[in-house]
C-alpha cells in the first residue's frame, strides 16, 4: 500500500449512511469506497488496499466482526473502526477482541470521526516476517494494542513484493525464514527505507559475538514482549 494513500472502505446497509458518510470524507480529501455487505466489502478489499474500514456491526449475512476477522486475513495492516447502534458490552468486546481499533456508536458524530480517522493514519507502520503464522497473528495483537499499524508476511517473496509497495517505519524480521531468508528482506529494507528501525527475531544462538554485532537489534525467541516494544518504539 502507498503511505501517501487516504483510502476508506465504508459498509453499511443503511444507504442513507454509506452516502453521508462518504459525501462528508471525499470533502476533505479521503478516496472512499462503499459496500452495503460483508460480500461485496471482501470483493473490493481483495482488489483494491485501504487504510482505514468504517464497518457498522449489524449487517445481515455477515456482522462486522465476522467480516473484519476476514478482512484481516486480506489486509492485516487495515484499521478498523466499529460503528453500532445495537451491540452490547458483548457486542463490543467481540470488536475489540477481533482487533478493532475503536467501537462508536450511531448515529455516527463525523466530527469526532475525523480526529480518530486522522489518528489512525499515523499511527507507525510495522511489518512483521515470520514463516510461524501463529507468531505472527500474536505478535499482531499485542502490536494493534499498542497503536501501530502492522501488516504480515509469512515469507521472502511476500515480504520483499510488500516491501517495494509500502514505506514501513520499521520491520520484525526472522532471521531463518522457512523457504527464505530473512537476511535478503532485511538487505532490501535498508536499501528501500534507510530510516526503518529493523529488528531481528530468532531462535537461532550462536556460539560466538559477531552475529549480534552483524544484525543490530536482535530479540531471541521466545520473544520477551517489553524488549521489542522498546526496540521499535518511536524516537519521539
């Protein structure tokens, strides 16, 4: 995804909604594409990267949980925002452990969505290379929870296609990447984003010093989760 990208994706039933909501971000500069579905939101999200899926939870055929738990298997660097006039404490504890970013209520106060909208855009962009899917979504939930974006790829293609599409503020690379290597990855990152903070994650002990003088910021597995954080945490 471009960085410089300002791309919505509204889905609601309530046309009424869908068009206002719209009308109101394209005055201020947003691209904005609507569905009235979880079907045809997945479509467009299968062609077309977002930044940021305004997603109402009562929907027939499929709720807003359920299609963002299936957009971020699409998207995983995706932000989304719950809008409900319906769901309970239940309803929005299943957003947020989906991994919403926010849960409003309806009707929905466009001048207190465009702040969180503006906030979301800048939050930092992390990507995360690991062959261990399970790793990955882990490491994806704790980082939502401390407000970055974070985008996955399970392998060295995927991670260097990804690489030449977005501007990563920083990157959690494996060293010994199943089918790859996570050293190529980290060689085009460098290269691609001078400025990226790198850190590298691996099970893998050398008997000598030179490796961590070789690869900078290194976290062994099993990851301690307060050193990472440290490691990637922004400068300012």
């Amino acid at each position: 995804m471009n960085s410089e990208a300002r791309r919505v994706l509204v889905v609601d039933d309530d046309d009424d909604t869908r068009h206002n909501v719209r009308d109101i971000l394209e005055d201020i500069g947003y691209e904005v594409d609507l569905a009235a579905d979880g079907a045809a939101a997945l479509k467009m999200a299968a062609s077309t990267d977002y930044d940021i899926a305004l997603l109402d939870y009562m929907m027939p055929g499929m709720n807003g949980v359920e299609l963002y738990r299936q957009l971020h298997r699409l998207q995983p660097e995706l932000v989304a925002i719950m809008i409900t006039a319906f769901a309970g404490d239940d309803g929005v504890d299943a957003a947020y452990n989906s991994g919403a970013w926010k849960v409003l209520r309806k009707p929905i106060d466009v001048r207190s969505l465009i702040p969180i909208m503006d906030e979301a855009l800048r939050q930092p962009i992390v990507l995360v290379v690991d062959d261990d899917e399970e790793f990955c979504e882990n490491l994806w939930q704790t980082l939502r929870h401390h407000d970055y974006r974070v985008d996955l790829a399970h392998s060295e293609d995927e991670a260097i296609r990804k690489a030449h599409q977005t501007a990563y503020s920083t990157a959690i690379v494996d060293w010994k990447l199943g089918g790859g290597d996570g050293r190529k990855v980290i060689e085009l990152l460098r290269r691609l984003s001078p400025d990226a903070r790198i850190v590298v994650v691996t099970g893998y002990r050398p008997a000598n010093d030179d490796f961590e003088k070789e690869v900078g910021s290194l976290c062994y597995k099993p990851i301690d989760m307060n050193e990472l954080l440290s490691l990637i945490a922004p400068a300012w």
